[in-house]
C-alpha cells in the first residue's frame, strides 16, 4: 500500500505578522506597550500644560506690577506708582466710603492727574514758569507742616516717602507737578481782566435731567420761576433767594455750560445735565461787569485746565489700566485693602 505523502509546510515569512489578535507585535513590541506609553504621554502633556498656565500666570503676576498702566508720549508710569498714587487719593478722600473715592470716580481722576502732571511737567517751561529745588523743598515742608529749614525735616520727609509707598524721585517729580501748577494758576489770576462779559442768572438744582425738564416746561408755561426754585431746588445756598446766582463772568463755568448762558436770551431757561444732577438756569440780563475778586482764582484754574486740555490733544495718552481688568483689579486690591 502506497504511503501517504506529508505536506510540506511552507514557513511565515518574516515579515509576515504571526497570526492571531493577541499575539500580534509591531516593530517587536506589543500593542498593549504602545497604548500604556501613549497613556503616560497624554498624562505628561496634560500636567504639562497645566504646570504651563499656573507657571505663566505666576509669572504675569510676578511682573504686574512693573506693567505700564498709564503712558503720555513717551512718559510711562507702572502699575506699582498708580496704585500707589490711587491709595494717597483714597486717603486724603477721607476712605474707601467716600464718593470721590469710588473706584469709578478715583481711577479716572489718577488718569487725568498723572496726564496733567506729565504735561505740566514737560510744557510749563513755554509759560515762563519753573520749579526749582527750593520751591520743591519748600512745598514738601509746608505739607508736613513744618519748615524746610527744621532739623527735622529730613527724617519726616523719609517718613513720609515710606508711608506713600514712592521713591524719591517719585515723589518729588509729583511735588514739581504741583509747584507748576500753583504757580501757573497765580500768574493766570493775574491775568484776569478787571471787566468781563457777564450774564446774570437763578438756577434750580434737581437731582435729575427729567425733574430739570418738568420744571422748564412749568416756567415756559408760566410758572414763577423763584418759587419753584424754593420749593424745589436742592440748592440750599440758592433756593432760599428764589435760585438768585448773581453775575456769571465769561470764563468762569467749564466750556459746554458757558456756552449754554451765554447763548440765552434775557428771560431764557434752559437745563443743564451735571455729574451729580442737573440745573435748570434762567438768564435774566447780560451785561459787562466788574469780575469779583472771589471769581479770580476760579477763572484762573478754568484757564489753566483750558491749556492742559489743549496740550493732551499732543500727546499720545493710554489709559492701559483702565482698558486691562487684570491689572484694575490688581490696584484696587491694594489701594482699598480688599483681601
């Protein structure tokens, strides 16, 4: 009987993969390795991007507070020196609780002071006028309330740098600001003419713009303007004359009310919108007059802001703090000791 013949088994070829779901390799390693090192690889990238975010947030918070919060031209002035300038204001405010010392309010104010202090500082030289080391010297004293010449007053004056939070030149650039603008407000006093256009006015204070247009709508109609202004004004220093204002040189009220008065005709009555309320002003005569000398330094101050407003348009002015909630939050925190 003829014997079976055996059949040949024909060998994998090396690069064939063995069969079987299990015992499958790639490159000589298992597939469960590739997914245990692809796991190990997800978890690293993930602890890396949070360590990432938690390092870049530690460092943006480490160099805050040398992050420019304000800059006029080429001025720049950091987060740290506005913090610390907005603390001063919410201190000489009398407290947190106090109206001007809102945030709202006290912020914008840092802003337009620090951009008037750099203006003055850079043009007050084109009006003549100059603040030497003595004036400087002389006015830190006089808010100590001492002399410059009392042997004091070197370590009040570093008593008074460590409690404000400034450097020295901080500080005194700050004073400078200051003596500039004391003296370019005496020389524009004396700049005020003797005579000027003048109107004269009553005035209603309401609390609101709608209250203001009732009323102007009840005097056209023929209401007695003195008694509504008794009745309602919350003027106490007014209303208890019949809203009686007196006379109002040109230059003395800011631009936008000025032009308002001024643009009546005798028997007039207009409203005026104002941060606390509103007016509702009645002209009753125009006139040139003599400018009372309790007006002067009014008209110079309203001179002086006239120049500095003119001279911002110069300048490239950035409010970066008011604009960067990071970095608002950040000077509140610090200057009304919010924990």
């Amino acid at each position: 009987m003829p014997r079976k013949r055996r059949r040949t088994k024909i060998p994998t070829p090396a690069w064939e993969p063995t069969r079987g779901a299990l015992g499958r390799q790639f490159m000589g390693y298992s597939p469960r390795l590739y997914a245990t090192v692809g796991i190990i690889f997800l978890i690293l990238a993930a602890v890396g991007i949070v360590g990432f975010a938690f390092g870049s947030d530690y460092w943006a918070d480490r160099q805050r507070p040398s992050s420019t919060a304000i800059q006029v031209g080429d001025s720049k002035y950091s987060l740290r020196y506005f913090t610390e300038r907005l603390k001063m204001l919410v201190q000489q405010a009398g407290g947190p609780a106090n109206q001007a010392a809102q945030p709202a309010v006290a912020i914008p104010a840092i802003v337009d002071q620090l951009v008037n202090e750099t203006i003055l500082l850079r043009f007050a030289q084109e009006m003549d006028v100059s603040a030497t080391e003595d004036d400087i010297k002389n006015e830190i004293a006089t808010l100590l309330g001492m002399a410059a010449d009392d042997a004091g007053y070197d370590a009040r004056f570093q008593e008074e740098l460590s409690r404000s939070g400034l450097t020295e030149e901080e500080y005194k650039q700050m004073i400078e600001a200051a003596v500039l603008r004391n003296k370019m407000a005496a020389e524009l006093e004396n700049d005020v003419p003797a005579s000027a256009e003048s109107v004269h006015v009553r005035q209603i204070v309401v609390s609101d713009l709608t209250a203001a247009d009732e009323i102007k709508q009840q005097v056209e109609q023929g209401a007695d303007f003195a008694k509504l202004a008794t009745e309602r004004s919350l003027d106490t220093t007014t209303k208890g004359s019949g809203g009686e204002a007196g006379w109002i040189p040109r230059g003395l009220f800011p631009q936008e009310a000025e032009d308002l008065l001024f643009s009546l005709a005798p028997g007039g009555v207009e409203t005026f919108s104002t941060a606390s309320g509103a007016v509702v002003f009645q002209a009753l005569e125009k006139a040139d007059q003599a400018v009372e000398p309790s007006d002067k330094p009014a008209m110079a101050q309203r001179k002086l802001q006239d120049w500095l407003d003119e001279k911002r348009k110069q300048l490239d002015v950035r409010d970066l703090v008011s604009q960067d909630q990071e970095k608002a939050s950040w000077a509140i925190k610090r200057a009304y000791g919010v924990t």
